[in-house]
C-alpha cells in the first residue's frame, strides 16, 4: 500500500514539475516577443532612418552647396532619412569616385551638382540599375531621374542685364567690364555667355575688356588685381556667384581711390555678400537669388517621392530673381 501511495506521489509531483516547466518556458517566449514588440515600437517613435541620400557637391567651401545640403540635410530628417555631404573640391575624378562609392555601398539616393554631365553619365546608369535614385542640382545630368537643373544662360543674362542696367543709369552706358567665369567647369560655361550676352544687349555702348576664370575668394581677389592693374578704366566687374564677387570687391576696396558708380555684382544672394553690400561706401551692387535652401528639400523630398510612390522621372522647378544692394540695405 505504501509503495503505491510512494509512486502516486512521485508520478503528481512530475507531473507538477512538467507543468511548471511548460510554464516557464511560455512566459520566456512571451516576454522575448514583448521585448521585440518594444524595439520595434521605439524605432517608429523615434524616426530612426530607414534611407540613406547622399549629396555629391563641387565645392563645400561655396556657401552656396552648403545652403543647398542645408535644405536638403533638413527635409530628409522630416523623412526620416540618413544624409551625408561629400565635397569634390572642383574635382571631377574626386566627384565621380564618390559617386561610385556610393553606389557600391547601396544608398537608396545621391544627389549630385555635377562638374562634368559626360562624366558621370556611366556611373549614374549603373546607381539606376541598382535602384538608387538620382538627381541633378544646379547643372543638368541626362540620364538622372530628377532634374534639379538651373537655367545657366538665363542666369548669366539676368546677371548682365543687373549690370547694364547699372551702366545705362550710373555710367552713360560707358561701362567697362571685367567677367569672372568659370570657363574650367563645363556646366558653368554658359553663365559666363549670359553674363556677357546681358551686358551687351542691353547696353550697347559697353565694353568687355576681359573674361577670366576665378572660381573662388582668393581667384577673384587675384585676377581682380592682376586685371586692374592691366586695365585700371575697368568699373564693373560681375561674377558668376557670391563666393567669387567677394574676392573682387576685397581686391576693390583696397584701391587707393574707387569711382562712386564702381560696379560689383554677383549671384547666389549668400549671407556673406549681403553684409558686403551693407558696408558703407560698399560698391557691392547685387546679387541673384538661386534660393538653394529650397532647392535641397525640394530635390529630396522628389527623390524620396520617387522611392516611395511614384517611380517617375521628374523635374523640380528653379526659380532666380535680381537682388540689389538698396533693398538689401533696406531690409
């Protein structure tokens, strides 16, 4: 009898261990799936990016692409996506091996200001066929599925035409100029023909004595001096961005004595060349808004639409407009 109660006693308490042993194991499962239902939940909250867009500059020295990353850097964040800035330095086998990296590693975007379209044309069809998304800001690349491109010539024109409106008003329409191009970036090459075309047409009677490259402060300030020096009747000088004009008005301002109706104007309406503008005696004319900051979301918010709902080529519109020293001044 005590041998069957023994064994009753002993198979109840497997039994019970079974039991809890089951039991232990469910709520280990439960709390595994718990713990996973809690990252997850945490990662949507706290907007952790689930894309990468790169933005492949010229130059990051030009305000005008930090300006551009800018707005871009700020309407990815909105999205929830990772940015990085590679800066090509005007180099065009920098920018392309750049690009080719990104490709490499599998961003899901690469936004590019390109030096040479021809260039990169190979490169941004192989980011396509991985199913990267690109687009071109300020100049135009062919095969990229969004264009962000500016209107380069018009640009140059609405620069030139700022500049004879001087002369016509200030100078008798005698004006003398000096164009700071950037002859050495292929898709800048029309901005300098604007620029010159502008001048031209609209006020006949001027001369443009030279056309040189700069595509920095320092340059501008150097072939500013260099061609003065040469041609000391020169009295307006136009750039093709803010970054360049700057160095020319240094070079300017230095000048034992400047005519009152000296000329400077640039393009970009940066920061930087408004407070030049509002120095006193500043000769430091006007500029021509790009408005950049809006062109980066934009472009990232269409490469993002493009991922995620559309899948269609498409072109973000640039706008520019004349800015002159008396509104800027006035403000």
């Amino acid at each position: 009898m005590k041998k069957r109660i023994l064994s009753l006693v002993l198979v109840l308490s497997l039994a019970l261990l079974g039991g809890c042993g089951n039991s232990a194991q469910d709520s280990s499962n439960t709390g595994e799936g718990t713990q996973e239902a809690e990252e997850t939940e945490t990662t949507e909250e706290s907007g952790e990016a689930t894309m990468e867009f790169v933005y492949v500059t010229q130059d990051s020295a030009n305000p005008y692409f930090i300006e551009v990353y800018n707005g871009f850097e700020t309407k990815c964040q909105e999205l929830g996506i990772t940015t990085q800035l590679l800066d090509s330095k005007y180099d065009v086998a920098t920018q392309v091996s750049f690009v080719e990296d990104a490709v490499q590693r599998g961003v899901d975007g690469i936004m590019i200001s390109p030096l040479d379209e021809n260039a990169l044309k190979t490169v941004v069809d192989q980011a396509k066929e991985k199913g990267i998304v690109v687009s071109a800001e300020a100049q135009p690349i062919s095969n990229a599925q969004i264009d962000g491109s500016l209107d380069e010539y018009g640009i140059g024109y609405a620069i030139g035409s700022a500049a004879a409106e001087w002369i016509n008003t200030e100078q008798d329409g005698q004006g003398k100029a000096l164009i700071l191009a950037q002859d050495d970036v292929e898709a800048v090459i029309r901005r300098g023909d604007g620029i010159q075309d502008g001048i031209m047409d609209n006020a006949p009677d001027a001369e443009v004595v030279a056309r040189q490259n700069a595509s920095s402060t320092d340059l501008g300030m150097k072939v500013t001096e260099s061609v003065l020096l040469a041609q000391p009747d020169v009295n307006v000088i136009c750039a093709c961005d803010d970054y360049t004009a700057i160095g020319a008005y240094e070079a300017v301002s230095a000048m034992p004595e400047i005519a009152e109706n000296f000329y400077i104007g640039g393009c970009d309406a940066t920061d930087e060349g408004k407070e030049k503008m509002k120095e006193e005696g500043s000769v430091y004319r006007s500029s021509c808004n790009l408005f950049p900051y809006e062109a980066g979301e934009d472009l990232a918010e269409a490469m993002y639409k493009y991922l995620t709902e559309t899948q269609e080529d498409a072109v973000v519109e640039r706008r520019y407009e004349p800015v002159w020293q008396r509104d800027v001044v006035a403000e």
